[in-house]
C-alpha cells in the first residue's frame, strides 16, 4: 500500500474446509477467530468486519470470500483498509498463482494484509518484496501439494472401502460417522449473530 493511510479498521476471514473443524469436539476455527480478535485487539484496530466460513481453500466458489474480496474493491465505503488471515493456507490453497492473484489484487483496491502466523508474508512487513514473494510462492505450493495429498489419500481410501465392502458382498458406506454438524450458511449466521 503506497500511501495509504496507516490502517485503523481491519477485516479478518477465517476458513476450515470441514463441518467437523467447526465443532465443539474440534475448535479449529474457533481458534482462528479468537487469534485474529487478539491480533486485532492488540494493535488496537476497529473491527472491519469477520468473514467466516466452511469451504476448501482450493475452491473459487466461497461465499464469504468472495464477498470479503467484493468488500475490499469498494472505491467508497469499504468497511476496512486490512485484512487478517491466521496464514497464507487459509487465505487459499489454490497454488502459487491463487496466493499471488489474491494478494495483487488486494494490491490493486489499495487494501493491506496480513498472516498473523506468518508476518513475514505482511503488506507492511520490512521483509524485502523479491523475499517476501520467494517466501509466498515456496508456502502456496506446499499448501497446494498438502491439498493434493489429502485428495489423493482421501480418494484411495474410499477405493480400498469399496473394493472391501465388494468383496465381501456389501454395499459401500461413505463418509464418517460423525455427529451433525451446521451447514456452512448455518455457520456464518450463527457467528454473524453472536460476532
């Protein structure tokens, strides 16, 4: 952000990719938006806004993303001059190109951001901007290869089931056998109303 004005508002955007993360059992993003609220708190920044939801890091298709970004490209009325992620991997895990697209466009609407994990990534941080995105471009594609793994293991396990189940004359059972969670919707309205 060349000279913009020092950010006094800050958004923050929080993200597990599993209804489970979201649960009491597994406090992920609980976790996530207590440590942004801290983050915010102690550089004494209003709140911009909390765009919090369920979707994989690698999709395009997040409601409350894309809405955060919309946000951010307001000319008038934008609730916040920063944005705050806990890490670059909840931001997206759509590669080096993702990252690198977010971030330039952010860039482009005069928006800063910053990982509260890793601060070295910071619109403002003091690390040189050749370094800075070396740095970026090394944490996206592991990010991005971390999400492959899972894919891939994800997609033999079920093989292995089914292959299982049909040898043994059954019907395959798919998913985990997990308590009912909320929706993603039903997520972000039950933290809107109580944020």
């Amino acid at each position: 952000m060349t000279g913009a004005p020092a950010p006094h508002r800050c958004a923050f955007y929080a993200r597990v990719s599993r209804p489970d993360e979201a649960s009491e059992e597994s406090p992920i993003l609980q976790n996530q938006i207590e440590a942004l609220r801290v983050y915010l708190r102690d550089r004494d920044y209003a709140s911009g806004g909390e765009y919090v939801e369920i979707a994989s890091g690698g999709s395009e298709n997040r409601v409350e993303f894309n809405r955060l970004l919309h946000d951010a490209a307001l000319k008038r009325g934008r609730p916040f001059e920063l944005i705050a992620f806990t890490s670059l991997s909840r931001m997206t895990r759509g590669g080096v190109a993702a990252a690198l697209d977010v971030l330039r466009r952010l860039e482009s609407y005069d928006c800063g951001w910053a990982f509260v994990e890793q601060p070295s990534l910071n619109n403002d941080s003091t690390t040189p901007k050749l370094a800075r995105d070396i740095l970026l471009s090394v944490l996206a594609a592991v990010d991005e290869d971390y999400r492959g793994r899972i894919s891939r293991a994800t997609k033999a396990a079920y093989a292995r089931k089914a292959a299982l189940a049909h040898a043994t004359g059954q019907k395959p059972v798919w998913g985990r056998r997990r308590k009912a969670t909320p929706a993603n919707g039903e997520v972000a309205a039950a933290h809107n109303r109580a944020g």
